[in-house]
C-alpha cells in the first residue's frame, strides 16, 4: 500500500481488458473546482505509463478535459473516464465537474465507482458541495482517501489542512481521518521565504521518498526528523489499531508490545476497504521538472491495496421492469447480466455513444439486450422496454475509443449506437430483463426560457433538444400549456450555458433566451352584469343572439361554475349549454391581460332569440361578448403562482436564508432539525421570486443549501405589481 518501502511496480502502460473483478478498481475523484482533480488524473497517467508527458488544463492538453468547451472554460464540465495500470490492477479513474452546476456527473461518477478521492486544496480549504458529496458518500458507505494539493502554494500548510479534514469529514471520529506521510519541505527560497515541497515522509515505514532527483528516491531520514515524525506516526498507529479487526492489537500495543508493521498495513487496507478508515496524503502533481508528480506512487499504491475490488460492494437492488422483486446480485461475470448507463453523449462520426458500468454478468460486442428506463417521465424520458442489438465495445480513454472485447462485472466500457438508451437506463439479457433500482438524480430548478432564433433553427429544435434531455437526466423540458413557452429546466447558469453551446455547436440549433414567464391567473374581484349581444342581420341567413349574465368571484381553487336562471324560455334550451361554451372559450383566453380566468360564478338570467338567424356560434360568441363587458365593469385581480419551499442548509446560514425569503414576499411557515448541523426551513413564497433562486441560494449559503420545490397554490397579487401588468396588457405592452 501507500506506506510500502521498497521498489514499486513497474509501469504497464494503458489498461488493459480486465478479465475478472479482482483485477479492477473504480474510483471517482471528488472536489471543488480549481482544487486539482484533473491535474491529478494527469499526472496518475504519466507515473502509470498511460501517457508520456502530461499536459496542462491551461493549455487544453489533460486526456480528461477533451471537449470544446472545457478547453475555452479551463474547467471540467462532464464526466470523463481515464483508465489506468498498477501493479497488474487496471484502475479507472472517474474525473468529476468540481462546479456545483455539473452535479449530475458527480453523481454518474459516484454510482460508477466503488471508492472516492476526495481533491481540496491546501490553498483554499473544503467547500460546502465536497461537504455535501462526502455525506452522501458516507450514507452509502463508499471508502474514502484524501488528497491534499497545492502543497506550494504560498498559504498553503498541510498540517492546518489536516485539522480542517478531521474536523469536516471525520464528524463524531476525527482520528478515522489521519495522514499517512508528512511533506517534507526543502530550503526557504530568499525572494519569499517559501519552503518548497521535495518529497514526503512514510509515518509507517519511516522512510523518506524524496523526488528532487527528478525520480522518486528512497531513504532513511535524517536523525533530526525522527523526532517531527513520532506523534504524528503514533497516532497513526493508534488509528488503525481503533479500526482493526483483531481486538488483542490495541491490548498488545497498550502493553508496550512493538506492533509489526506488515500487520499494520494489513489493517490499514483492511479499513480502508471497509469504509472506516481515511487516510491523508499529500500530492504535488504539478510541480516542476523536479518534483512533478510527487505522492502520484503512493496513491497508486492506495489505490491498488487499499481500495476495494468490485466484488466487495454490493450491487443495486433490481426488480423486473413490472416492479416484481429478484434476489440480490452479486459481481459475478457468469451472472445475469445487468448493466446501466452512466453516461451518454454524441459523437459526429460514432454517434451515440453509452458509457456503462457493468454490474453483474458480461456484456459482448454485437449481442442484442433489453434496454429499460422508468422513473423520468417527468423530465422528458418515457418510460420504454426495448431490445437493441450492442454495437463495438470500447474501453474510452479521454477522447480515445480502444475497441474492448468485452466488459465483465465490475468494468465499465462505451457501448456504440444503442439509439434508444439513455442516462440511467439498465441494460440486461433480452429473455430475462431487469430494472436497477435508480440513482437520486438532483432536481432542475433554473429555468431558461428559449424560443429558436431562425426558421431553420425552429425545424431542427425539437431534434436537437430530445438529445439533450436524453443525454442529460439533471435536465428538464416543459412546453409550459398556459404561456407557451418552450422551457429548459437546469441546475444552474453554467450549467445552462453549457447546454446551450452544446445545442448550437453538436446540434446546428441556435437560440435565443426570452424572460421566463410564471402561470399567472385573472378572476373578479367583485360582482358585475354584462350583455352580450351578436346580431348580423344583412340579407340571407343572419346571426342573432342576446344574453345577460351575472358573475360574481368564488373562493380560491372552485373554478368556473354556471347557472341557468333564464324562465319564460328567453333562451331556447338548445342554446344554454352554447352561451356557457363561449364563457368558458373566453375564460381560457383571458379578458383583461390575456391570462386565463379563474374562480368565479356565472348566472344566465335573460336574453333573446330568433326562430331562423339564432345558432349554437351565435350564442357561442354572445356569451362570450358578455363576460368581456362584465371585465369592463368589474376589478380583476391577477392571482400568481405559490410554491411550497423547503430550503435545507447549514445551520449558520439560517438566519440569512429567512430574511431572504421574507424579502421575497416569502411567508416562513416553520423550521425543524434536518441531521447534524442542518436546519429545513419551510415556506410559501410566489414563484415569480424565486425563478433565479438556485443561483441565489448557492450564493447565499456558501454552497450548502438545497431546496425542493412544488405547487401550491394561486394567490392575489399585490397591486403595485398586478397594476403593472395589466396596465401594460391594455396599453399593447
């Protein structure tokens, strides 16, 4: 493992196709933006064998960030697979978008992997979203390492760093979480008095890996180190002999017994597998010539003895496409075969193409499987049961496709052409299909309003889109019924950005964004009279038609009611349910801003009639007359939409969020404990406030806040702000 002395193992240059679970680990990297996943990846590559030279974010050469647009942005903005040799054991790394917004892709990653780095920064700490991604790690009991980057940075102290880990990750057990080396700085520079990393110090073994030849180098430390190294490298010991399986270790240690170090590292690997122990190392991988890939060795080391095989974590549970239940699966490649899509994405001269983590069984080029999706309706993915034969396997390495002979459990691999499979989809045997039980996929709460900015882009924009949305389950497309716009729900502005440049650059669709329009409602405010009168008498056959009607408003939530008052048959029976049809059609369209009128009552009570000229149009259209005169005489009231809030953050960031959405017109209905240091606020507050609130409560929260929304209710509006509106309705605006 990491602590190991002695020689590593040589480089085997690329991965290679696995040929059992054993010899396969699956880790997703985890952090902040900017906090050095990608770079990390790199250079893992580079000790590996994998490339040659490692490139840079900056100047778009890492094998992870591949695409257009991560290349203009300098930051990951997909999920992206490298894998890796060490040692004999193919090792997939998983980079992840470190931006709050490409938080699908966080969580593809984590369903794909059976471990999780976490990246922070010596320079810049522990956000509140790595908080976040360590708790739902820690829910599903994934193991977890650290890794401390930027060690040269001006501000930057490892050992501060590993206080502020303890503290964030460890919880009710900080000594879980506990380096296995120490940075060992070299000479104070005279321009600025920085000590650069060289190499580290091994707790266990007690020896120096210095990388300042230019290579990794071994040897004893100094006798004046010896002394920096005790506490730390005791209380490492005390750690792992708390997580061990042997309960006569502690005793034998407390007795002064001298632990061996082999048992010791048994121990360690064993914990850390488990999910109970998290060690800390420290990584420069972007160092200078001399330095560049310092603690790449011992995280491969980490990786490969530490790090658990596929067949060590539990496989989602899976039902039959009905829902009926089945026994727990195990990784087993002689299984059946069970596999999900992770990812999907396009490509102009492959085309779609499915990255998929194969769970149990194995999956084979050109067999035909049965694809199922359920659960996404909601957000533009049909349910479907299909059976598609499987194109070319792949194993990807950034932009690369090698072609794979086949993926047994545990590996994860491209599938080409599967045209109906989307992200989160199971694939599985076409005589025995499954359904695996879904990731949480977060809600999309940003939404963009957007309308195709030429007639060509309007032909191609409902292609364009469906792609989108299939490739990308943290989207959502609504074609809202009462404003008629076209709507693109998503996590967030970049994320939003993103979507778009995708639709233009891979789809040929440009767009344009228009102001995202709430489902506002009109009713009375109090009681009128009118009288719709529709007589077209010129020769022929004519119109003639007459009613009076009453309205008066209803309690929120009745909608429309009529009643037929008329005696002496002043309307002719036939004629009644025609008046009522042209007062619903005039509803439905509005009679003061074009939105539809809601709530309240109707009251036929009179009108007139001809034997020859009177029809079902022409009575249509009187009562349609006669509720527009009643708006003329009457107060409306512009009702709008309120959602049911619920906002869970950090405890410290309370007091800001309800005075928040009390500017907001927001009305705090109560507040309750969610889990330890998290408080769920929950409100009623107009959706018209809250279009932008994804982005605002990120901000707000410093990264910790979430929320959910729904419908509850319509409301009347303010009259300052209904005021406007209407005033604007009336005056063409």
């Amino acid at each position: 493992m990491g602590d190991k002395a002695g020689t590593h193992p040589g480089a085997a240059g690329r991965a290679t196709a696995a040929e059992q679970p054993s010899a396969l680990r699956n880790v997703v990297l985890v952090g902040h933006s900017g906090s050095g996943k990608t770079t990390l990846v790199e250079a893992l590559a580079l000790t590996s064998g994998a490339v040659s030279r490692a490139g840079r974010v900056e100047d778009g050469g890492t094998v992870s960030d591949y695409d257009e647009i991560e290349h203009r942005q300098q930051r990951s903005v997909q999920l992206s697979l490298v894998p890796v040799e060490w040692g004999g054991i193919r090792i997939n790394l998983l980079d992840t978008p470190g931006y709050a917004d490409f938080v699908g892709e966080l969580r593809a990653g984590l369903r794909a992997a059976d471990a999780a780095l976490f990246v922070v920064s010596a320079a810049d700490g522990v956000d509140g979203a790595t908080r976040l991604a360590w708790e739902e790690c820690a829910a599903v009991g994934m193991p977890r390492a650290i890794v401390v980057t930027h060690l040269d940075a001006a501000r930057a102290d490892f050992e501060e760093m590993v206080e502020v880990c303890q503290r964030v990750f460890g919880g009710d057990d900080p000594d879980a979480v506990i380096p296995l080396y120490l940075p060992l700085r070299g000479e104070a520079s005279a321009a600025d008095g920085h000590a650069p990393v060289d190499g580290l110090i091994g707790l266990l073994s007690q020896r120096v890996f210095d990388y300042t030849p230019g290579t990794r180098t071994e040897r004893d430390p100094d006798p004046g180190q010896l002394p920096l190294i005790e506490e730390s490298r005791n209380r490492l010991i005390e750690g792992i002999i708390a997580e061990s399986e042997d309960e006569t270790l502690m005793d034998r240690y407390l007795a002064g017994e001298q632990c061996d170090i082999k048992t010791l590292i048994e121990d360690l690997e064993k914990a850390v597998a488990r999910g109970v122990f998290h060690p800390v190392l420290a990584a420069a991988p972007a160092g200078d010539g001399a330095r560049q890939g310092l603690g790449t060795v011992e995280l491969l080391e980490l990786i490969t003895g530490g790090f658990p095989t596929p067949q060590e974590r539990a496989v989602p549970a899976v039902t039959t496409p009905q829902g009926g239940a089945r026994p727990q699966l195990t990784c087993d490649p002689d299984g059946p075969l069970v596999a999900e899509v992770v990812k999907t994405s396009s490509d102009p001269y492959v085309g779609r193409i499915s990255l998929v983590r194969v769970f149990s069984g194995t999956l084979r080029p050109d067999e035909t499987v049965h694809v199922s999706g359920h659960g996404l309706e909601d957000r533009g993915h049909e349910d479907h049961d299909v059976d598609e034969r499987v194109g070319a396997l792949s194993v990807p390495f950034g932009k690369q496709q090698r072609p794979l002979a086949k993926a047994v459990a545990g590996d994860l691999a491209c599938v080409a052409k599967l045209n109906r499979a989307e992200t989160g989809d199971t694939l599985s045997a076409k005589n025995d299909p499954l359904l695996m039980e879904p990731w949480v996929m977060p809600d999309p709460l940003l939404p963009v309003a957007i309308e195709a900015h030429s007639k060509p882009d309007e032909d191609k924009l409902s292609h364009g889109l469906s792609r989108l949305v299939a490739e990308d389950p943290t989207m959502r497309l609504e074609q809202n019924p009462d404003t008629h716009q076209l709507v693109l729900w998503c996590l967030g502005e970049a994320h939003m950005g993103v979507a778009l440049e995708r639709l233009r650059s891979r789809y040929g669709v440009n767009v344009d964004s228009v102001e995202h329009r709430v489902s506002l409602r009109e009713t009375f405010a109090e009681e009128a009279t009118g009288r719709g009168r529709h007589v077209k008498q010129s020769g022929g056959h004519g119109q003639f038609a007459i009613c009076e009607i009453t309205v008066e408003p209803l309690p929120g939530g009745s909608g429309i009611e009529f009643v037929d008052k008329v005696v002496g048959g002043a309307v002719p029976r036939q004629f009644i349910p025609s008046v009522e049809k042209g007062v619903r059609a005039q509803a439905a369209k509005g009679v003061a801003a074009g939105y539809p009128l809601v709530d309240f009552r109707v009251t036929l009570h009179d009108g007139k009639a001809h034997s020859v000229d009177s029809s079902d149009a022409a009575f249509q259209t009187a009562g349609a007359l006669a509720l527009r005169e009643c708006a003329a005489k009457a107060r409306i009231h512009l009702l709008e939409p309120v959602a049911e809030l619920q906002v869970t953050v950090s405890d410290e960031y309370v007091g800001s969020v309800m005075s928040d959405l009390s500017g907001r017109r927001g009305r705090v209905s109560g507040t309750e404990q969610a889990s330890d240091g998290q408080t769920l606020v929950r409100a009623q507050i107009p959706e018209i406030e809250i279009s932008r609130y994804a982005v605002e409560l990120r901000s707000l929260s410093h990264g910790t806040g979430r929320f959910a929304r729904a419908y509850a209710c319509h409301e009347p509006m303010p009259q300052q702000l209904s005021g406007k509106i209407l005033d604007a309705a009336q005056n063409g605006g």
